[in-house]
C-alpha cells in the first residue's frame, strides 16, 4: 500500500514544508537540522572508516607493504581526527538529540533555533577545513597531538588542523547550551526533573561536559598555534616548555569528551531496553545519579592517559583511585539495563539487538577499563592494543551500536516509514559479530605487547591481525547494509503511524513524520517516564 | 660509534616467538604482574559472564509470548536497595584491585639500589645506549642475568616510550628530562624492544632487542667490545672542545660557578632556594642555563639546546661526577662582590 492512501499518514508535516535547498539549508526547523547533521556525520563516518579498513589491510602482513609508512601515520590520523571530532562527538546529540529533545519535552523547537543552524555551519565548514588540511597537508600526529612531535618536528599543516579543530569545538558549545537552556526553560506542563525521559537526562549531562571541557581543548588548541607560528615555548622543552603539559590540557578535555561520546549511547539504550521489555527502566533515579555522577567524576580522572608519561607516581595513584569510583556509576547502569529485562514482555526487534548489543559490548569495555584502570597493568599495556582495543569497545561497541539502535527506533518517527525488519536484524548481528572479531583479538594483541600505531609488526603477532582484519569486514558489512535497507525504506517502506512500537515518550504522541511545530497542542504530562505495563499484553 | 644514519627496515633480525596468548616473562616482576592479570581477567570475564548470561536467560523466560509470571513488579524502593547491593559488592571488588594494583606499582618504581646504570637514548627512530665502561651500542642492550640494572632514559627529539614487553617495562621518554627504570632479568635471552610512543614515520622501525647473558658470558662479551674510551674521559675532551672550561674551571672561577665536586651537592641558586646538582639539575644547566641560576652569578652562560647531542650531555655529566672537589677550589660566595649566596 502506497503510504499516499494510508490513513495514518499525515497530510502536513515537516518534510513536506518546501523542498528547495534553501527550504533544507535555511532551516530554523531542529528536525530539518537534524537531517542536515545526519547528512554530514555520516558522510565523515564512511571516510573515517574507510580509512579503518585500509589499516585494516595493511595490517593482515607483517611488513609495511600496502602503504608506505607515512601515509599509514596519516591513515590512523585521519581516521582518529574524523571519527572522535566529525562523528562521535556529534553523532547522537546533534541527529537524534537535535530532532528529539525539543519533542521529548513537549515543545515546539529549541531554545535558540538560529543558534542551532549556526552550530551545524560551523561543525560542517570547521570539518571541510580540518579534512582539507588533513588530508592534502598530510598531517601524521595522530588525533592526540602530542608535543613536541605536533610542534616541531611534524609538518606545519597541524596548524590548520589544529584550527579546524579549533573552530568544531564552537559548534560543540553552541548545541551544548541549546540543549542545557532547552532542558531547563521549555518542558511541557507537568513534565518534572524527574519525569524527563534518561535520553534527555543523558544529553543534558553531555551538553554540561560539552561547555565546560570544550573550551580546555580550544586553548589548548591555540597554544600549540601560537608555538609553532611565534615559537614561544609552552611545550617544547627545548624552548623552556613541557611537554607533559601539553598531554595534562589535552586529556583534561579528551577524558570527559569520552563522555560526551557515552553518555548520549547511555540514554538511548534506555529508551529501548524499557520500550521493548513493555517495563519502566530498573531504577530510574539511580541512572539519573549514575548519568549526573558519570559526568562530574569524568573531569578528575585523565591523569589515567599518563601512567608512564612521568607524572608523579602518587598522582598516578589517585587518578588510578578516581578511575575506579567512576567506573561504580557505569556498572549501576548496566546491572540496571540487565534488570529491566526481568519480567518484561521482550520482543527482538532491530533497536532491541542493537540495544543489549550495547549492554554486553559495554560491559566488556568498562570491565577491561578496570584492567587498565589497575595502574600496574596499565604500565605494560599502555600504548598497545589492549588500549585500542578498550576504547573501541566504548566508542564503536557502545557508542556507534547506540546510535543505530537509536536510529533504527526513531527512524519510524523521523521518517514515518518502516524499514526491511529481517535486514535490519541481519545488520544487527553483523554488527556484533564483526565487532567482537575485530577487537576481542585486540586485546591479546596488546598484552602480548604489540605497540598501537605501528605500520609494521613481528611476524607471530599475523594470526591474531588477520583475524581481526577478517572481523572488520564483517563489521563492514554490518555498517553499509543500514544504508541500503533504510535508503530504500524513504521510498518504497510502508508508512509508520504516530507510534509504531507503541511506545510511551512524548515524541510519539505526535504524527510521523511529525508536524513543523511537532506537536498540533502542548502535550500535559500526567504521568512518569516509561509508564509501560508488562502484565497487559 | 656507528653511523647514525642507518634505520632501515632489516636492520634487526627479528625476535621470532610462536602464537601464545601471554607473553613471555624475563623478570620476577613480570610474573607478579601476570598474576594481578590473570586475577582481573578471571573476575572481569565472570562478571561478563554473569551480564551475557543474564540477558540470554532473562530474554528467553521473559520473551514477548511466554507465559512467564510478570506479577508483582518490584518498587522503587526495592530497586534502590538492590542498587546499593550492586554499589557495595562492585566497590568492595574494586578497591582490593585498586589496592593490589597501586602497591605492585610502587614496587615497579621504587625498586631496590641498581649494580649499574645504563644511559639510553630514543632518536628518532633507534635506542642509543652507552654502558658505564663506555661501551656503546644502538638497538641493543646487552646487560647481565639476576643484576639490578638501572637504566636513564632520556629523548634527543620527541616523546618515544621505552617497552619491554618480557618485563612488562615501560616509560616514556621525554625530550629535556631524565626517567630511571630499573628491572632485574632472571632468565638468559633474547627480548624485545619496542617504542611505544608514536614518534614519527618510522616508528614501527624502532625496535631493538635486550640481550640477557649470564655473568661470565657478559664479562667476555665486554671484553669483546674492546677498550673503550671511558665516559668521563670523553667528557673532559668535550668539556674542552664546548669551550665549557673556559669559564668553568681555572682559577678565575669569577664569571661561571666551579664544577669541582659539585655533582650531588646542594647549590644555593638565585632567589634563594637550594637544588641538589643530580644529573637532571646538570642537564638542564647545559641546555637551559636560565632555568636554574647559582647565586652571586649573572645568568650569561649560552643554551647549548640544539648544539650538543644527548649521548656528549651524559659524557659531559659523566666528567664533571668524576671531578674532585679540592681540584678548583673557587667559592663564588667569597667574593666580595657578589650577592649574597649562602653555601
């Protein structure tokens, strides 16, 4: 059935307000920005993962053979720029975030919808830039930017990179304080603190991080400018500087930026886990505190980043020390995502797969961070690939399978379409699949004491590379076919209805797609968040 | 002393061992920091047991068509309690890591008093190493079984990371300052060097190997070598040639502080505050001779950054260790009319 002759496709709504290009790129509508963002993300994730799988490749031999070792530094750069800054900082607070709160809280668009719009020119045109000077200045640094290699010894494009960076991070802020102030002034009646759904919670804790920490990277930032252009020593120990210093600023944003790439997963997961258990969320307030207290404990523990890097042995302790207590919250997170599970009413769905994908990826991630939040452990496994194991277990096994759980949820309200559920599942497993073979033989790799980042490797480290080289094109296939089936589903899926999964946010009280203004009268909110009854059927 | 040029791919035969799933150990240290691991992987991969096998079972007995029994749902308040449950059993789990992990750590830096100190140097992209005897090496270390051996690590460009994986040994290596490591090999063979710290295009290439020997062997390999020149005797030419003597040592004594017996003693600087003259006070006068002012002197002394490699630094240091302090005796502090620097 076309969706044209389906009752439950709405005669007006969002998509169907102009169709121009400046109807998409003059937009004020925080649903048509969303998309705007949606484009953009996931255009730098497909660059940043095809970089992935040309590492990938080159690492199935021992010898640098594929590519030469430059261009292998600059792949890993590339690929760490693009992925932390141009998605995962972005990716689920400024698409599902963007689209999402102002209809979670029962109001018509963001605080600042101009501000909005802003944010999305900045991120995109600071991403062009930052792309222009990574890859035709062949910047090799690595995404850390470690002095005094990025000062004086790399090439000068840093700088531009370093600028481009620079200039993201006011697109980070801006969305940031949209959301704080949205959060704050423009609930619906009867919508309390403590009705919110825990995605708004988990964005408005992200957007905290996002204004406090984000200007730390941007002086930061400038401080490795003005070196290299004025040569005033700040890191450069050979100009006075210290080079540790530089790694201090840095993790002091780049840790909690960790959060800002978790969190918003967090609160996604939630949604699903309660939607398709038909069971409000184990312990409601105890994930809001976790949220909260993730957030806070997050700025005091990047001394962890340096272990070895000759910080004060007893600093190292205590930011060992702090390490464990902000592992508390994230364990209360996912023994109550586990809990929801009992006596619910489960269904399978594709945002279901993807969302205890998300729970058991994260536990094995948050688990093997205990490993190297033990400081003596950290000393041999520091810098191999243990590391890049562990933080691709949270970043792609968390947050990555978070934002397509939540895309694949909240795909029926953006679009109003249905998609493929068979493939939607294949790609799900696939996802999980692929994932686990990629990174599990990481962390072998790592404790047998293979260095990250090296080009070349000794030939008993092949068995376990080729594995994982093997995993990541299953993990590939996992990724592109989302973008056939739901590519597809905008033409040919059949229509949605306001609330295909019968669920209980407030964003699904409106049509789908919804209205420009979202909601045709403010919603009242009479009840808490997930008023769901597993006993009914 | 070999050409500083040579990095290329083949330069070392590669340290060929079979797919295991941990490393081998070179040092009793390593085996106490398997056992800590093998502990958190035992109690992480229960815990993820526990997580995997709870979703598998709770999603099947409480799957969408099953006539489980989903009465009773529990309140609030007993959620809170059970939380707090989770809180003190995982806080409890945690803190005896932490424990565990932190003391393991202190033993790994504060070890007990080395036989010998061995000077390393990351370069982009090879280890330089120079032995107390003056022996020098690149990409290899050869040292003695069941010694204490204390090695300097120290960077001439950027941050490299010294990684042995046998000895589950690492430390960055910074540019401008000296790290100590020290371990004890209690096993003979061949084990890996590796730079662990991203450092430029031939990173992957800067490998190398630790060469453990038993006593007798290590004395012939020494002998082997040849005689080398003494450090403290290449010093004192390069203390020459710098023109450091100059103004450091003669009997004027008036424009720069006396070297003589100075290593290891408490120097009264400009401000008022007192270091003690160890090897890092001494590298940083060579290279930043503003850092750190003797009292009663005007700071003129010229950096020396970037005009003198790592390697002369510790040769230099070397000499000046092996000065006597009766050689030159010239107190800056007698003369009338400096400031007033205390001894």
């Amino acid at each position: 059935m076309s969706v044209a002759t389906d009752p439950r496709w709405p005669r007006e709504h969002y998509l169907s307000e102009g169709f121009r290009l400046r109807d998409w790129l003059l937009t004020t509508d925080h649903k048509r920005i969303a998309w705007l963002y949606l484009a953009s993300i996931t255009a730098f994730f497909f660059l940043g993962g095809t970089a992935a799988l040309l590492i990938r490749l080159e690492l199935i031999t021992p010898p640098g053979d594929l590519v030469s070792a430059d261009t292998y530094n600059q792949l890993f750069s590339l690929h760490g720029i693009v992925m932390v800054w141009f998605f995962l900082i972005p990716s689920i607070p400024a698409t599902l975030g963007n689209f999402l709160i102002p209809m979670m809280v029962g109001a018509r668009d963001l605080a600042f919808p101009r501000l909005n719009l802003l944010s999305w020119y900045i991120y995109t045109l600071g991403g062009l830039f930052t792309l222009a000077a990574v890859i035709g200045g062949g910047v090799d640094t690595g995404w850390t930017f470690y002095t005094p290699y990025s000062t004086m010894f790399s090439n000068s494009a840093v700088i531009a990179a370093a600028a481009g960076v620079f200039i993201v991070g006011f697109s980070s802020i801006l969305t940031g304080l949209n959301f704080i102030v949205t959060t704050h002034k423009m609930r619906a009646p009867g919508l309390s603190w403590f009705r919110l759904p825990l995605f708004v919670w988990a964005n408005y804790a992200t957007s905290l991080i996002m204004v406090l920490a984000t200007p730390v990277l941007s002086s930061v930032l400038m401080l490795i400018v003005v070196e290299r252009l004025l040569g005033i020593g700040i890191f450069d120990p050979a100009l006075g500087g210290d080079p540790l210093l530089f790694q201090h600023l840095f993790w002091f944003y780049s840790h909690p930026a960790v959060y800002i790439m978790i969190l918003p997963g967090m609160g996604v997961v939630s949604e699903i886990i309660a939607c398709f258990s038909r069971k409000p969320v184990f312990g409601y307030h105890g994930m809001v505190i976790s949220i909260m207290s993730i957030a806070v404990f997050g700025f005091i523990v990047w001394g962890h980043h340096m272990f070895v890097a000759g910080q004060s042995i007893y600093a190292g302790i205590m930011f060992s020390f702090f390490t464990f207590l902000v592992a508390l919250p994230s364990a209360i997170k996912t023994f109550n995502w586990t809990a929801t599970l009992y006596k619910g009413r489960i269904t399978f769905t594709a945002p279901m797969i993807y969302a205890l994908s998300f729970v058991g990826l994260f536990t094995i991630g948050g688990l093997t961070g205990i490993i190297l939040a033990s400081i003596a452990i950290d000393v041999h496994v520091h810098d191999t690939y243990f590391v890049t194991a562990h933080f691709h277990y949270i970043m792609v096994g968390g947050m990555v399978t978070g934002y397509l759980g939540g895309l694949h949820f909240w795909w029926p309200k953006m679009t109003g379409r249905m998609y493929s559920e068979l493939w939607s599942k294949v790609a799900a497993l696939a996802l999980f699949i692929g994932f686990n073979l990629t990174f599990f033989p990481q962390f072998i790799l790592g404790y047998l004491g293979m260095p990250r980042r090296y080009h070349e490797y000794p030939v008993d480290f092949q068995v376990l590379n080729v594995m994982s080289s093997l995993g990541a094109g299953v993990l590939a296939i996992g990724y592109l076919l989302p973008l056939f089936y739901l590519f597809w589903s905008l033409r040919f899926g059949p229509a949605a209805g306001g609330n295909p999964w019968r669920a209980k946010g407030l964003e699904w009280w409106t049509d789908s797609p919804p209205t420009k203004h979202n909601f045709h009268r403010i919603p009242r909110v009479t009840e808490s968040a997930y008023a769901y009854d597993p006993t009914a059927e | 002393m070999s050409s500083e040029t040579s990095a290329l791919p083949d330069y070392l035969p590669e340290v060929s061992k079979g797919l295991t799933l941990m490393p081998e150990q070179a040092s009793a240290m390593a085996g106490r920091i398997d056992t800590l691991y093998i502990a958190l992987v035992v109690i992480c991969g229960l815990l993820t047991v526990v997580v995997f096998a709870l979703i598998a079972v709770l999603g099947y007995r409480y799957r969408a068509n099953s006539r489980a029994n989903r009465e009773s749902q529990s309140s609030e308040h007993t959620h809170r309690r059970v939380e707090l449950g989770v809180l003190a059993i995982m806080l409890v789990i945690f803190m005896g890591l932490f424990g565990w992990a932190s003391s393991l750590y202190l033993d790994m830096f504060r070890g007990p008093s080395a036989a010998m100190t061995i000077n390393v140097i990351g370069k982009q992209w090879m280890w330089k190493v120079q032995h107390p005897d003056g022996t020098r090496e690149i990409n290899t270390i050869h040292v003695p079984v069941d010694e204490t051996i204390n090695l300097r690590v120290t960077s001439q460009d950027v941050i490299h990371s010294f990684y042995l994986p046998a000895f589950r040994l690492k430390r960055d290596v910074l540019p401008g300052s000296y790290r100590e490591v020290w371990f004890t090999a209690d096993n003979p063979g061949v084990y890996r060097l590796f730079c662990a710290e991203y450092c430029g295009s031939y990173h992957a290439q800067m490998r190398g190997k630790i060469v453990v020997m038993e006593q007798a062997d290590y004395q012939q390999w020494l002998t082997r070598q040849g005689e080398s020149e003494a450090p403290a005797v290449s010093g004192a030419q390069l203390f020459q040639s710098y023109g450091c003597s100059g103004c450091h040592m003669g009997k004027t004594g008036i424009q720069a502080p006396s070297l003589a017996g100075v290593f290891g003693r408490a120097v009264p600087l400009a401000g008022g505050a007192t270091m003690i003259a160890d090897e890092a006070y001494l590298h940083d006068s060579i290279v930043q001779p503003q850092k750190h002012v003797v009292a009663g002197f005007d700071p003129i002394m010229p950096s020396y950054s970037g005009q003198i490699s790592e390697g002369e630094i510790l040769q230099i240091i070397a000499y000046i260790k092996s000065l006597e302090p009766l050689d030159w005796k010239t107190n800056p502090s007698q003369n009338p009319t400096q400031g007033e620097a205390q001894p």
